[in-house]
C-alpha cells in the first residue's frame, strides 16, 4: 500500500523541540536495499547509554514522534525517530503493515547497538506499536516496548475500517468490507509477491518474550481498543492500561502526567 508522505521536517526545527541535545540525521540500509532515514538525539547533559527507538503511525513521520523525545532525553535516554519504510524521507515503495518493517526495525536495533546504546527499548504508535511487537517475537532486540493503539489483526483491523467507510447498513457493509480486504490481500500477492496473512501481531505476542506495555484508548475509533485486549490475553504477562476518554493515539494528550509515569517506569523497570 502506498500512503500519502507527510513531510519529515527539517533538523534545526527538531532542535528546537529540546535544545540540550543533540540531533543528527542518521541512515541505514534494510534487507531489501532500501535506504531508511531518521534522526538520533542525544542528551548533552548525563547520557545514560539507555535508548528509545519512537515509531510512528501510518502516514506520518519521524516529525510526528519527536514529540515524545523530550520525555525521554530528560532522563538521560537518546532517541531514534526513523522515518518508516514509505514514509518521510525513507525509501521503499510500499507500506507492508510490519511484513518488511519489523527486520527493518531490527536493522535500526542493531545500528543503535553499535553507537553505544547499552539497553534499547521501544515506543510505538498504531502501526509502529504492531511493528515492534512483530519485530519482538524475531529477535529480543528490546528490552522492553510500549505499544500504543496497536492492531491485532490485520485482517480484521482493515476490514473494521472499511465499514466505517461504507455509508452502507450493517447486514450489507460486513460481508462487503471482508470481500473488499480479501481481494486487496490476494492482489498484493499475486502482483507484489505480498503476503499479508503473514501480519500477525497476535501470533507474535504469543511468541514474544519482550515485556510489552499495551496503552489504549477506550474511544478509539479507528482502532478499538478490543485488539489491545485480545492482544493482552495472548501473552498473560503483558499489561494493559486502557485510558479512558482516549481516543487513538492520544493517551498522551488526554492524561499526559500518567503517560509518563507509565512509560518511564516500565523502562524503568526492565
């Protein structure tokens, strides 16, 4: 899938975003060539040789994510915020829901561990959140991640939003929505040798051994938050904190002193 590339920003406006850092415009190349780009701030005060890598949601960019830097660098943590294949300056011409992203991912882990990051933790956004916890079950690159709004199920997760689409009643829009993501999976395998089948962050929660963190707003309308609970029972140790009155991606807005709190300690904690 190809999604409209919402701009990355330029570097001296990041700067501006926490001056006692700093920022560089950093590269890597994935598995399949293509040449994913982002940013690495570190704090100039104290660093801790901790490291968070920050990934976005579809259609966004590496600019969307820096606003959770600062919470980070002020306890000493450098940052990653990649641009996602397809997205923002990186290369590659598809979106592929974690099916290529998640090694790219793991790519990024590892550049962070030859700069000195000692211990490298993930935060994700929506998609980014379905990524890490897919990049998790692979390789514990992580020590710990927090996934935010994250799909469950691709299938499901595409066809709950086809229905929202279709000003059509329930008893017709249903059976349509699954014939709609249908074909669209068996055409990106028939011309791009896509399999999508094989998105299944629930397959890797059970997988997993990466101590997960599920946030997710209780008014999430793009995805609902029931993909966080399923996601939740598939691996018995993961916690799950559902934030009321949240809607997607925005627990940090909506409650932003426990955000934090959450976020830090269960870094902190692993």
């Amino acid at each position: 899938m190809r999604v409209p590339r919402r701009a990355s920003g330029d570097l001296e406006a990041a700067e501006a975003i926490y001056p006692g850092a700093a920022w560089k415009t950093v590269r890597i190349h994935a598995r399949d060539g293509a040449v994913l780009e982002g940013w690495f701030v570190r704090p100039i005060a104290k660093p801790s040789g901790r490291c968070v890598a920050v990934l976005h949601g579809i259609a966004d960019s590496r600019s969307g994510a820096a606003g959770f830097a600062p919470m980070f660098l002020a306890e000493g943590y450098s940052v990653l915020l990649p641009d996602s294949r397809g997205h923002g300056r990186s290369g590659g011409e598809f979106v592929t829901y974690g099916l290529l992203e998640k090694r790219d991912v793991l790519e990024w882990a590892h550049w962070m561990r030859g700069g000195g990051c000692a211990e490298i933790y993930g935060l994700g956004e929506s998609l980014g959140a379905s990524i890490l916890i897919q990049a998790s079950a692979i390789e514990p690159a992580f020590r710990a991640v927090v996934a935010e709004c994250p799909f469950a199920d691709l299938k499901a997760a595409g066809e709950y939003r086809v229905r929202g689409m279709l000003p059509l009643p329930g008893w017709i829009s249903t059976p349509a929505a699954r014939i709609i993501v249908a074909s669209g999976i068996a055409y990106a395998r028939l011309r791009y040798g896509l399999d999508f089948g094989q998105v299944a962050p629930i397959t890797a929660m059970e997988q997993t051994t990466t101590p997960i963190l599920l946030i997710h707003g209780m008014e999430d309308r793009r995805t609902p938050y029931c993909h966080s609970q399923r996601l939740s029972q598939a691996k018995p140790s993961a916690v799950l904190w559902l934030v009321p009155h949240a809607d997607h991606v925005s627990a940090s807005s909506t409650d932003p002193s426990e955000f934090r709190l959450r976020v830090l300690d269960w870094f902190a904690r692993h």
